[in-house]
C-alpha cells in the first residue's frame, strides 16, 4: 500500500487505547465523536444513584450492594432490567440470588459459551426473563425494546461504558430509569468524574422518603410508554 493514503478507523467508542493505536498509524487525524452529553441515547433518561459506606474488604462491600438491591427490587416495577456488575462471579452470584427469590432472572458473560449466551439474550428477547445479570458484555450493540431500567452495581472503568449501559434503558430516545449503588470515597469520585465530563444530571436518593423518586420515575416510563 502506497505510504500515503485516507484511513478512516470507526468504533462504537473511543477509548485511551484506541486513541494511541490510531495515533500510532495515522497522521492529521479529524476525529468526529457523536457519544456527548446530548447524545440521543441519554434523552429521556433518569439517572439516579445510592451512596452507600465504604468498607476495605471488597467482598464485604459488594455484600452490602446486593443487600440493599434485594431490598429495593421489590418497591420497583419495570417491564425488564439489566443489572451490570464488572466481575464474573459478582454477576453470576447476583443471578443466582435473584432466582432464589423467585425474580425470573438469567446471566450472560463473556466465560459462557456461546450457546447459553445466546439462550439467555433469546429469553429476553421473547420476555421470558424480566432480569438479565451481565457484565459489560451486553453495555454495547444490544438492543432489548423492553429494557426500562439499568442498575449498576459497580462504577463502569471508563466513563463512556457507563453511557453505554444507561443506554440500554433509553434505546433510541425512549424513556428509562438507570441506578448506580456506589460506595463513598474512590467510587463516589470515579462518579463524579464521569458526571463532571459528560454533564450529566444524576439525582442521589437515599433508601427512605427519597426513594420514592426512582419508584415515580419508573412509573412515569411506564405511562409514557403506554401513551406512546
């Protein structure tokens, strides 16, 4: 190929380590971003988030999520819901727990083969499951039309996958609810980063009288949605 030529690189997103790979092979690069804070994959959509205590044992912490998840379900009425988690385990143990309780729940990750995956997306799909449990496998390119909430477990790595999961619950600009559990201390700013660099209006509630904000707002989804 001659030493001079156009290149043109698409992704869905824009990560550090893309940015250098580019950098690395092309010269007088344009970059044309449409993920922004008025991104159509964010209108419509309420973000929300529950700061919880910090605790240096990890799986303790998490402990302390599922907890107050397990608690909060039960108040929410959604048509379906992603809860994403950033570890395996966390994710399949999550499920697991949701299936105890009775939630009809299913888990998709990147160490299934792809035959349960494809089972677990195919139950969705036809709303067999009203939960899917999953890592950030699912943060891109799936489009679930039921999907009205997203709750996160854990704060995303980079600030564009948490755009990403919000976005499954406001597929192309329809309304939906997102929940972020964040621990005060390096979670909350991990948060506020994200927050900061998109301009994003996340609404903190409480588990008391505050709480009756996310339960209004899924109810709001679902009169929109019947209006629709």
């Amino acid at each position: 190929m001659p030493s001079n030529k156009q290149v043109l690189l698409a992704s869905a997103t824009y990560p550090e380590h893309i940015v250098r790979f580019s950098e690395r092979y092309m010269r007088d690069i344009t970059c044309i971003r449409i993920v922004d804070s008025e991104s159509p994959s964010l209108i419509g959509i309420q973000q929300f988030y529950i700061l919880i205590s910090h605790h240096p044992i990890d799986s303790y912490l998490f402990e302390q999520k599922v907890l107050l998840l397990l608690r909060l379900l039960p108040q929410l009425k959604f048509r379906q819901c992603l809860i994403f988690s950033n570890l395996r385990m966390r994710s399949s143990a999550v499920c697991e727990r949701l299936k105890s309780l009775g939630y009809e729940t299913t888990y998709t990750s990147s160490s299934l083969t792809q035959n349960r995956r494809t089972k677990a997306m195919r139950d969705m799909y036809k709303h067999k499951c009203q939960i899917l449990v999953t890592t950030d496998l699912t943060s891109r390119g799936i489009d679930l039309d039921y999907v009205d909430f997203v709750i996160s477990m854990d704060i995303p790595n980079d600030s564009e996958t948490y755009l990403h999961r919000i976005g499954r619950a406001g597929r192309f600009g329809a309304y939906g609810c997102s929940l972020t559990i964040v621990s005060n201390g390096d979670e909350q700013k991990q948060l506020e980063k994200i927050q900061n660099e998109y301009k994003l209006n996340l609404i903190e509630i409480d588990e008391n009288h505050q709480f009756q904000m996310l339960i209004n707002s899924l109810e709001q989804v679902n009169m929109n949605i019947e209006n629709s």
